[in-house]
C-alpha cells in the first residue's frame, strides 16, 4: 500500500558502501517521468554528477550539502522557468517528481536524501553549466542507507486542516524569544527542530569543551545518580556520560520525542549494566531524587514566567547533600548583540530561533537572580566558573567558512589579552557562559523559593 511507503520514509544522510544497481536508478528516473507537472509540460531536468571533482567542487566551493560526496547516487534537479513561474507551477512540478523518486527509492529498499539546500547557486550554475533559463531545485541523493533513523512526531491532520477560513491563530511566531510562544507550540516546535539536523550542526567546540573541563574539575566523581533536566538534543549529555561512566543517568524531558532523540546520541539506552532513564516533566513537579542534577543552558528555552517553577522543581531533584550544576547563558554578555546581528541576515524563522546552544527559542537570563533563588532554597555555592568574555573565533566566524577572515582572528586575539587584564568583578558581570557547582544543604528539605 502505498501509504505504507510514505509512512516508511525517512530521510537518509548516511549510506553505506555498497553500490546501488543500475536497474534501480532506471526505476527511480521512471517514476519521476511519470511525475504530474504544471500543463503537462514534462520540464524537469536531471543531472547526474558522478565525477568525483565535481562532487568535491559541489562540497567545497558552493557550499552544499557534505553528503553529495559520499552519496553513491547524486542528481542536481532543475527546471525550467520560462513556461511554468507562475503560481510556483515550476516548483511544484519539480517537487512533485522529486516525490516520485524518493517514494520509488523507499519501495526498493533504498534510502533517500533530499536536500532543498544547494549551497551558492551561482557556483552551481558555473560548475555543472546551468543555463539562467533553469531553476535549480534541490540536490537528491539515494544509496543503501547505512542505519535507518527512528520517526520523527508527525501532526496529526487536526493542527493543519482548517475549516472554511483560516485560523491564524495557529501559526508559530516570528520569534526567538520564548515569551512570545504558548508552551504548546515551544514543546511542539523543539520537537519538530530537534531531528532537523540538530546532532549534524556543528557546537562551538571551544566553548563545549570549557563547559565540559569546568564539569570534570568540580562535579562529584562518585556522583552514583545523575540526572540531566531537559537536555534537548543531548549534546552535553552525550559529554557528561563519557566524562561519568560510573553514573546512571536519567533524563527529565518536556516530551518522548526529544528524550528519545538524546538517547539516541549516546547509544541507544546505554550498557545493560548502566542503562539510560527517561520520565516527562510537565512543570508540575519531579518526583526523582539524585545525588548529581545538571541543567545546561536550558532555563534560556522557556517563558520567563516558567522560570521560578522550573528552578523550583530542579531544586527538589537533588538529595541532600547532593550537588546542583547549572550553566546559563549571561544576558548582560555580548551575545544578545552578536545573535540579533545575524538573525537580521536571514528572517526565517529557523535563523532568529537557532543558537548553538538550542533549536528553539533562547533567551538569556540574569544569573545572579536565577543563583541567588537557588541559594534561598537551600543551597550553597562552591564553585563559580565565568567563561567567554568576547567571543570565540567560530562564533565569528561564518557558518561553512574554512577558515575565518583575518579581522575577525585579529580581533579574537586582541580580545583574549585585553580579557586577562580584566577584573574578576567584570566577568562575573560580562562573561557569556556562567557555571554554578552548588551544594544543597544536609538538613532536610529546601524551605521553598521565594
């Protein structure tokens, strides 16, 4: 049924070695002949790139996506505009094609890639000698998936069929503040974004490695319970149990979707011996305890009216005596400044949303408030850890770009000696990234935040 084929589907970005045979190429080009197109004028245009040069040139100088040079099946798909721009006729005809093919890829038993981005489109143009006359459409690649991934949550027709009119009220907002979304649509959205590519987009390694080095040197080694509040796509996860292997971990999560997404990031459900947990948290309280509770950069992702209840609840997750890591990003830092700047080069709503820190909405918070609400609830600090005072060179540095330009490596440079000569008083006012290691008192239970 076909259906079943359609639901079967995923996107593919890792094959496998094994060549795809040439009878099951002809039957995807087939499908896509019989692909429905605008007047029937049937303008689709296929190039297959299997020259390896040109595939490192598609990579490498216009920026498009790395699996074109490993995929072993690879079309650049075009269209012709002259007959068939209005009404998007020459898009939807390519489109629906395009369709065919993947469709036909999955009944085979193949895997199929279908990226929209096909990097500098002029460099595009130059490499494979595509006339203006032609729309390129999208890169499609197919080959023997190497590991099929799970199912993304889908929306159930009730969110996007409208009755007569239009409900506007249902959109998501242009925002990547996250008190201008209802709770609903910030959980729905993190979910939807959270297998967008999130694992593959690249962290700031300088600043993931710093997190991480402060947590080795002050978190309890012999911490036998941990729990991880609301990792989201489990990148400091995925550290945190490599650096702790003797921990159990358990994940408190907003919804099965990004639970299971980081779960998967780290290997499954663990070691037998030392498998991952998982329970929802629904802002109504946690009921686990633990001797080692760690929520990173995840107060930033909520409504702000959220915030006492979510520090409330993550207070009671740890046992007395036990040890609270909180990271949080600084509001008085630099990068609100720096995030608005590039969010004004691109106004989807995926740019303004996305930091390296989150794929939904971010914003930072005041982290001598959100400290001084955990010490009136019981806890002591120990350790106080500021880093980043001005940016890293991959911060500056343009997403893709092999290397960054000169000024920007100039300025980092003169940043990180000016940065030394500054008083600890400034970094704990200034310094982007702010790690608290606080101790929460043996004699009974918090009295409550207030």
């Amino acid at each position: 049924m076909i259906l079943d084929v359609i639901k079967s589907r995923r996107t593919q970005r890792h094959f496998s070695d094994k060549p795809v045979p040439e009878e099951y190429v002809e039957k995807i080009l087939e499908a896509a002949s019989w692909a429905p197109s605008s007047c029937n004028m049937q303008l689709l245009g296929l190039i297959r790139v299997t020259d390896p040069a040109l595939r490192q040139k598609l990579v490498y100088e216009a920026k498009s996506a790395g699996e074109a040079a490993r995929a072993p099946v690879l079309f650049v798909a075009t269209y012709d505009k002259r007959f068939s721009q209005e009404y998007h006729s020459n898009i939807q005809s390519g489109a629906a094609a395009i369709q065919n093919m993947v469709l036909t890829a999955e009944s085979l038993g193949l895997g199929a890639y279908w990226a929209a981005s096909v990097g500098k489109e002029e460099i595009v143009r130059s490499i494979f000698k595509i006339p203006e006359r032609r729309e390129i459409l999208a890169l499609v690649m197919f080959g023997w998936p190497d590991k099929k991934p799970i199912p993304p949550r889908r929306r159930p027709p009730a969110e996007f069929v409208h009755n007569n009119f239009y409900d506007g009220s249902r959109d998501l907002p242009l925002s990547g503040d996250p008190d201008d979304w209802p709770i609903e649509q910030l959980k729905a959205f993190q979910e939807f974004r959270v297998w967008s590519g999130a694992k593959y987009r690249p962290y700031l390694r300088e600043e993931f490695s710093a997190v991480l080095d402060s947590i080795k040197a002050h978190a309890p080694a012999d911490a036998k319970e941990w729990i991880d509040f609301l990792p989201s796509t489990g990148a400091y996860l995925e550290g945190l149990v490599r650096i702790f292997p003797r921990a159990r971990f358990k994940i408190l999560e907003i919804a099965d979707q990004l639970a299971r997404f980081s779960i998967e990031r780290i290997g499954g459900a663990g070691k037998p011996e030392n498998p991952v947990d998982y329970a929802n948290y629904n802002f109504a309280g946690a009921e686990s305890r633990a001797d080692a509770v760690s929520c990173l950069f995840r107060l930033e992702a909520y409504p702000t009216d959220l915030h006492e209840k979510i520090l409330e609840d993550l207070s009671s997750l740890v046992k007395p005596g036990g040890m609270l890591i909180l990271g949080v990003c600084n509001k008085f830092s630099y990068f609100l400044p720096l995030h608005r700047l590039k969010a004004r080069r691109k106004k989807e709503i995926r740019f303004p949303v996305m930091t390296p820190q989150m794929v939904a909405p971010f914003k930072p918070v005041d982290p001598d408030w959100t400290c001084g609400i955990l010490r009136r609830a019981g806890f002591s600090l120990e350790a106080r850890e500021c880093l980043f005072l001005f940016p890293t060179i991959e911060e500056l540095t343009p997403y893709y770009s092999k290397s960054p330009p000169l000024p920007f490596s100039l300025f980092v440079k003169a940043a990180r000696m000016f940065s030394k000569m500054m008083p600890r008083q400034v970094w704990r006012k200034y310094a982007k990234i702010q790690l608290f290691f606080l101790r929460k008192e043996n004699d009974g239970r918090p009295s409550g935040i207030s």
